[in-house]
C-alpha cells in the first residue's frame, strides 16, 4: 500500500493533483482544505496518501495531516460513504468541525455538505460517535491548550455524555488548570 507520496506538484485542478515522483506522475484526489494550502505549480509537496483498490481502478487520497487521514479512513468505514462523498465532506468541514458536529449530533452541519441527505447525516453521526481522535473528538470547539484537553479526556472517563462535555469546556474560565477545570466542570455538570 502507498501510504507517503512525496514529489513535485505539477498539475493541480479540483480536486485532482498530480504529483512527479522521479518521473513516475500520481495523480491524487484531495479535500480542498488539502488543496487550497498546496503551494504552486513546480514546487516540492509531500502527502499522506490513501490507497484504495478497486475492479477497474487504483485510487490515491492525499492529504496534508494525519488527521485528516484518519478521517478519511473513518468515513469510509461507514455503510454509503465511499471515498468521494469522504472527500466532499472533508473538503466541506474541517476535522475538527466534523469532530464538533459528531459531539453535539448536529444532524443539520452534516446535511449542508453537497451529496449528504439525512439518512445519511444522520448514520454518520451515530456510526463515528467516539471513533475520532481523541484530541477531537466529543470537543465542542478544538481544544486551545493541553489543560483543556486533559479536562475533557477526564470528564468522558468519568461517564459524562460528548454533548454534556462539550457544553461545560466552553463554560470553563479561560487560562483554567487541569485539576481546577475539572472541579469548575464537575460543579457546572451538578447544577440542574
């Protein structure tokens, strides 16, 4: 499997690149978050890359972060998302937007990505409930400093819901230690 391909950009037309690795061009489809940061034409770029083989084709996936990556390979898990509405939605919502969206079951941010109905919004979001990143997922909002993601990695071990978890980190004061956050997050939880 290719899971690196680094080279010179020589083509680049959405969502397609087209990557020169010593002669040999590969060309790769990737998000338009990945798109839009690659440098021009003639310059040196390196992708984390997604091989999926098929009947009639080999298909490359690129990507600039491992988290995307690991996205990617997440949504392609699930039954009726197949590689290209991956990439739609990928290119749609940043990573830690999808994260967000997974944590707080918002049907709605899903469903504003072209090719994304209900049905499967809403299967999406059941099926990568916990299965992101840790760092991602159950934030309401990326995690600023460790603090914060310390704190939330100890309210979900200690059986908060993502959504009751996501609601009291935004609460928190900002610049919180972990062991105050996680006391200022408790007292936030036990009111009614």
């Amino acid at each position: 499997m290719i899971g690196r391909i680094t080279g010179t950009l020589l083509e680049k037309t959405p969502p397609t690149v087209l990557v020169d690795v010593n002669g040999l061009g590969y060309e790769v489809d990737v998000p338009m978050s990945t798109f839009y940061d690659l440098p021009a034409g003639g310059q040196r770029i390196s992708l984390l890359v997604h091989q999926v083989i098929r009947e009639d084709a080999h298909l490359l996936f690129g990507f600039l972060t491992a988290g995307e990556r690991e996205a990617f390979r997440q949504l392609i898990r699930i039954t009726g998302v197949g590689p290209r509405i991956a990439l739609s939605l990928l290119s749609g919502l940043s990573v830690s937007d999808l994260a967000q969206a997974v944590a707080l079951q918002e049907t709605g941010r899903i469903t504003k990505v072209p090719g994304i109905g209900k049905k499967t919004a809403e299967r999406l979001l059941l099926e990568l409930k916990g299965k992101l990143a840790p760092e991602l997922a159950g934030a309401g909002r990326p995690a600023a400093t460790e603090a914060e993601a310390d704190i939330l990695r100890a309210l979900l071990a200690l059986g908060y819901s993502e959504r009751e978890c996501a609601a009291v980190t935004r609460q928190l004061s900002e610049g919180v230690g972990v062991s105050e956050g996680i006391k200022q997050a408790l007292k936030l939880l036990a009111k009614p």
